[in-house]
C-alpha cells in the first residue's frame, strides 16, 4: 500500500460535526489521522498530548471558519503548527475570506461551501493535495522528531548514512514544500561537527602508524636502493660508453641510499662512462680551397686535398692539424685528383692513375683512352678502375693486366657521378635524367655485361651518394632527391622537392646505415634528412657561400662539410651547433689577461668552495678540496700530469679546470668530481719548460700558448648540471631529440626541451650526501 500522509485535524469544539466527517473521510481513504476526541474549550491551553500529535503529523487541516477563527485555542495549534514548520492545508465549511488571519491568508485552501462545493469532489482535491511531495514532508516529520529528541537529550547527533540523508533531504527540498525548523538545522550541524571531529581522529591515528611505517620502511629500502646501486656500477664496468650511462642514470632518483661506498662507486663507474664517451667537440677546421675533403678510411681523421698538391690530415676530436697527410700525386702529372679506397685517382685528360700514398708510386697498369676523362672510381678489391669519358660511355680497365675487360658501355646521357657499391661488384652511374646500377661480375670473367637496373629522376641527376653499408643510394637533380634499396630497388624516398624557392642542391652524402642524408645547396646551408621520410632533423648553418661537399663520418656521429669559399666546418650530428671561429684577437686577449694576471710558478688556485694546489713534494699532481662543510665527495681529488704542472685556470662558472705541464700536456677538468674530459698535446719534439692555458670567456674553447711561442684554440662543450646531467648529455640524438629512458622526454617542435634537465641528483630529507648544481 502507497504510503499517506499523517493528518491532524484542528477545530473547535463548535464544529465537531465537520471534523468527525473529515476524520472518517479521510480514515477510509487510509490517512492516519490524529485529533481530539475530547475537545477542546475555549480557555484551555494546547496539552503536551496535543503538541505531540502536531509534532507527529505530516500535514495540518483546519477545519476553517468563523468557529475556528474565534477560538484561542485553534489559533494556538495553528501558530505551533507554523512554528515546527507543518505544512497547512485548511477545509474552508464557510466563507471566511474578510477575516481569514494574516498568517493564512496567502495558503489555497479546499472548498466545501457554494458553487463546485461538493462535499465528494472536495474530498478528492483535499486527498490529492494531501500527498503532495509526501516523501519530503515525511522526512521533515522524522527529522523533526529526532531533533526534539536530541534537544531534550534523548536522543544523538545524525551520523553516517542518517547525517548524508539529511544534508540530501534540506538540498532537495520541493519549491512548495516547508522549510526545516532552526532546531533541525541545529540537529544537522551538531552532526556535521561530530563527523569533523571524527575524521581528525583517524587522520591523526592513520598518521601516527603511517610515520611509524615510513620510519621503517625508509631503512629497509634505503638498502635495498644501495644493494641496487652497487649492482648497477658493477653491470656497468661490462658496458659500452652509451649503455652504462643509461644504465646509471636511474641512480639519479634512488638518493634515500646513505652509503658512502655505493655513492662513490656510482660516480666512479659513471664517471668512467664520461671519460669513455668524452665531451665531442664542435670543430671549426681551417679554410681551405680543396680538390677533396673527406674521412680517411679506417682512422676516421680529415683529410684534404689542396690545389697545390698537398695534402693536410686533422684530428677530428680537437680540430687540430696533424702532421703533413699522405703524399699525393705530382701536381704536374695529375692536376686532378680523387680520393677512393684511401688511394688516390689521379686524372689528367685522357689518362687515368692510381696512386698508392704508402709507397708513392703508381699502382697497377695506368689506363690511356681516347677520350677526356671525366670521373673514375676503384673497386672495392682495387683491381679494377672504372673510368667515366666524355664520349658517355663506362670503360672498364684491369689495373692487372691494363686490359679493358669488356667493351665500352655507351650510356648515351652526360656522366657526371659514378661510385662502387662497397663491398660488392657493382657500380652505380648518373647519366643523364637516371641512375644505372650495373652488376659487373660477369663483366669480370667474360665479355658479357651484368644485369642493369635503372632509377629514373625527373631532370638531370647532379651528385650521388652510396651508404658505407651498401644498401642505399641517393641522387640529387636540381632541388629534387631520391633514394632507394640497392637490394630490391624499392624506392625509399620518391624523389621530390626537398625545400621551397630555386635551391639548387650542390652535395649528398648518406649516413653509414643510410638511413639519414646530409644535404649541400646553394641557399649556403647544409642540412640533415631523415631517408624515409625527407623530414629535415637538423640545420647545419655558418656557412655564407654554397655548401659543394657534405660527409658523414665513418662512425655516422660527424659531418663534415666545404663550402665554395674553401670554409670548412665539422658538425656533431648530435646537435647540430656549430663552434664560431676564434679570432686571432681573441687569443691574444686571452694570453695577455691571463700573463698580466698570474704568475707562472702558481702553486695554488681558490674559488667559491673549492681550492686547488700543487703537491709540495709532487710537483705533478693537483689535489682538489672542499672549503664548506656537507660538499659532495669527490670521486677523484688528485689530478695526475706526467709532467711538472705550470698553469692552473677555473672557467668563469668554475665548473672546468685547465691545466698544464711541462710534458706539452694540456688537461681539462670537471671540478665537481675531478673527472678528467679532455686531454690536449702541444709539441712533444721540442722541450717545452712551460705550457699556459686559460678558458675564452663564452668558456667554449680553450687558448693553450708555450714557451716555444706555440699558440692552440680547443674547441670544448662547456658542463651544464651535475655529473649525472653532464653523463645524459653525452647520449645520442634521434630524429633532433636525445632519447633518455631514464626519464621522460616529451619532443617538442622548436625547440625540443632537454630531457637531461630532468635528471638530477638532489640531496633529499636526511641527506649526507649529494651533487651540487652546476
């Protein structure tokens, strides 16, 4: 059965008649109802009985008129019912609007008098108004109860379920409906107050037994962090530069270990990582118009070829020149010379030689034609010399015997690039609008000619390049590249416009893996694509004159790159920045502050927190020490030269020491950790009693000066961080964004932030031990 609202009927004793019939009525339709059977005289005052059957009830029916209105009686239970907040809903027997009080005047009231005054109708309307939001009203019914209760001290606050149905009850309370007593909002609050209380309480215990938990959980995994940390340094001595730096930098975040050796032997196998990948120098090697630059094969250094026959080697870490390269051609035999196989191809008109650098002579039987020779090339077993003529055709000549082992090839287009494919019998040919690939090993034991796959490009192909690996080529046709599999001659990169307006591209040089492309033009820029896609991964700029010559180092880790004003620069693929040139103003300015400023028979160097002397007793070590309390350790403070230290400089941020000695040595420093990262020589043929260095003041290159007046520029990357930041910038570039899986590297478009910034080693709660920041 639906729920009915609970009814109390109030009159005067005068219309007991009216109220029978609206208890009965309503009885039958299965309202409870509560009323006073004894009636109620006109003086007396509303019993505790009364007041408890308006309390309990869900709704107040007048039984209206003059009767009613009259008796003090009913005006009582009428403002009681208005003080508990009931709802009222009057039976009006008789018009008594005029004199209807104030407190009711605005309420509808149902009708049982005059036009539409019958009694059953006004029945039905007075039941459906009765339920009205009946679920509500009820609750206001309870609530009121239990708040009378808890304010005589009956009865306890609302918790839990009670005091959230409550606090639901007030916020969904119909428009029509009574609004809650001030001694039920009372009730409400005195149970919010309770649960307040109660929650601060087990906060306060949960508190105290998770302090206690974290206590001894903090030692229990504070050595279980330092038994990892000890794992990890040890599995790091097996591992390659690369992978025991990122093998270490999680290390970063375990700092709740406090043991001094597992610290130190992770900052001394961390440190060896360092030493072993070493800071890479961005070199700015010396202008010269050249025949050829490149790397010479199996050492990886630099080599050019001057215009005057000459030829010059660099170190390829430091950018500094090396003794005389090896010896090429008379310039008045071979006037142009190639550099292939690490021999050089001497070409002069029709002629064609091979030259061995190693016994300065020529090597095999020359080759002699009718025609110009425009380009050759050796195979990899240098026992053939394919020559590229003026007349467009392939000659192919044995430097065995001097015999042409099959007949020309006519290709029929202007050859402008040729090249072997390395490791393999096959050479690759741009003539004209294509590329052929031409399979030579049956040309080398018959007349026949191998299979020739042709790679077609939408104008006239000028410059190619082979992958070290063999398996990729690409060639360039004005501002359009293309590059395919040597293996299936699947097109990689479909060849299109790689940058917009009339550039035109001059170089190509593909990566050993050939997987990326370095890219010379005339816009003075060289650039670095990925293969598969063309996307640009880095600019290489500083130069102003078209970029003719592009290179990838043996190790893919280098570019290096000749512009048509003879400019060259070597590129860290890693970066991509570019080291300036260092003004003869500048080493000047920097030897003469440092003269003016030092003397050479230092034997002691101070900075913020740090001091640095030479050994009374062993003029050839440095010792480094801290000046404040809670420094971090050193994992080396003893700085070994072979020879007798005579000059001591700290960078201006004091992050980098230079040292150097009497053996021409020069030593770069981090004074953090006392790691050495760089190692300079000045001439060792000579005595050198004294050898000076200081920092530029950008502190990227170092000015080394003797006393044989022997004056060098380093390049350097300054340190940034501590040494686990400094580790974490030594790791490769992918796609222009280092790749760290120690932390998390979001790309960015321009800039892409640095990972490495993530990674730090910050001294925690308790600590003893930590890096400082740089």
């Amino acid at each position: 059965m639906a729920e009915r609202s609970r009814i109390f009927i109030s009159y005067s004793h005068k219309d007991r008649e009216r109220a029978d019939f609206l208890c009965d009525a309503l009885r039958e339709r299965g309202h409870p109802v509560l009323i006073d059977r004894e009636g109620i005289f006109e003086a007396e005052h509303i019993s505790a009985r009364i007041r408890e059957m308006i309390q309990g009830s869900d709704v107040v029916v007048p039984v209206l008129g003059p009767n009613w209105i009259e008796s003090p009686a009913c005006r009582m239970e009428m403002h009681l019912a208005l003080e508990l907040n009931k709802r009222l809903l009057p039976a009006a027997f008789e018009d008594v609007g005029p004199i209807l009080p104030d407190e009711i005047r605005e309420i509808n009231y149902v009708r049982f008098y005059g036009r539409g005054g019958d009694r059953e109708n006004a029945l039905n309307r007075l039941d459906r108004a009765l339920d009205r939001d009946i679920a509500w009203v009820r609750d206001h019914t309870r609530y009121g109860e239990l708040a009378s209760r808890w304010a005589s001290g009956a009865g306890l606050e609302p918790r839990g379920r009670e005091l959230k149905d409550m606090q639901r009850w007030i916020e969904r309370r119909p428009r029509d409906a009574p609004e809650p007593t001030e001694e039920q909002r009372a009730y409400l609050r005195a149970g919010q107050r309770h649960r307040k209380i109660t929650r601060w309480v087990s906060s306060f215990t949960i508190g105290a037994l998770s302090m206690a938990a974290m206590i001894i959980g903090f030692f229990w995994l504070s050595n279980r962090q330092c038994e990892s940390m000890r794992d990890w340094a040890s599995e790091a001595e097996t591992l390659e530069p690369v992978a025991a730096i990122r093998l270490m930098l999680p290390a970063a975040a375990m700092s709740l270990c406090r043991a001094d050796d597992a610290w130190l032997q992770v900052l001394g196998e961390l440190g060896r990582a360092v030493q072993g990948q070493r800071l890479r120098a961005m070199i700015t090697l010396p202008d010269t118009h050249a025949q050829f630059i490149d790397f010479l094969p199996g050492s990886g250094q630099v080599i050019t070829g001057g215009l005057d026959g000459h030829a010059m080697l660099y170190d390829p870490a430091t950018g500094a020149a090396m003794a005389d390269g090896p010896a090429m051609p008379d310039r008045d035999v071979a006037p142009r010379v190639l550099l292939d196989q690490g021999l050089f191809l001497a070409l002069h008109d029709t002629r064609a030689t091979v030259w061995n650098p190693e016994t300065r002579s020529v090597l095999g039987m020359p080759y002699r034609g009718a025609a110009r020779v425009l380009a050759a090339t050796l195979s990899p077993d240098r026992d053939t010399l394919v020559v590229a003529t003026a007349a467009n055709q392939l000659r192919f000549h044995s430097l065995i015997s001097g015999r042409a082992l099959r007949e020309p090839l006519d290709l029929g287009d202007d050859i402008t690039a040729l090249s072997f494919v390395p490791d393999s019998a096959r050479v690759v040919v741009a003539a004209g609008p294509t590329l052929r690939v031409i399979d030579l090993v049956p040309a080398l034991d018959g007349r026949s000619a191998g299979l020739e796959h042709v790679l077609p490009m939408p104008g006239p192909v000028t410059t190619l390049s082979v992958s070290a690996d063999g398996s990729t080529v690409a060639a360039a046709s004005g501002n359009q590249v293309g590059a395919w599999d040597l293996t299936t001659f699947d097109e990689l990169l479909t060849p299109s416009e790689l940058y917009l307006g009339g550039v035109n591209i001059l170089g190509l040089g593909l990566s050993p893996d050939g997987l990326r492309m370095v890219v010379g033009a005339d816009d003075n820029r060289a650039r670095v694509h990925d293969v598969p896609t063309g996307k640009i991964l880095l600019n290489l700029l500083g130069h102003r004159d078209p970029v003719q010559t592009v290179r990838f180092s043996p190790r893919g880790d280098l570019v290096l790159t000749h512009d048509a004003a003879g400019v060259m620069r070597l590129f860290d693929v890693s970066t991509g920045l570019l080291v300036p040139t260092i003004p003869n103003q500048m080493v000047e300015a920097v030897i003469s502050a440092t003269e003016a400023g030092a003397n050479a028979s230092r034997k002691e160097l101070e900075g913020t927190g740090i001091r640095i002397s030479v050994l009374p007793n062993q003029e050839n070590v440095l010792a480094l020490r801290h000046e404040g309390d809670g420094a971090p350790p050193f994992y080396n403070n003893r700085l070994l030269h072979e020879g007798f230290v005579t000059s001591m400089a700290l960078s201006s941020d004091e992050r980098l020491l230079v040292t150097g000695a009497d053996d021409g040595q020069v030593r770069v420093w981090d004074t953090q950790t006392g790691l050495q990262l760089y190692q300079f020589s000045h001439s060792r043929d000579a005595l050198v009693p004294f050898v000076g260095a200081d920092f530029t003041p950008e502190g990227d290159h170092i000015v080394s000066w003797d006393s044989n007046e022997v004056r060098q520029v380093w390049a350097i990357e300054p340190l940034q961080g501590d040494l686990f930041q400094t580790a974490c910038r030594l790791l490769p570039f992918q796609d222009g964004v280092r790749s760290v899986e120690a932390v998390d590297a979001v790309a960015a478009a321009d800039p892409p932030p640095d990972p490495c910034d993530n990674v730090r080693l910050l001294p925690q709660w308790g600590a003893i031990l930590g890096l400082g920041g740089g």
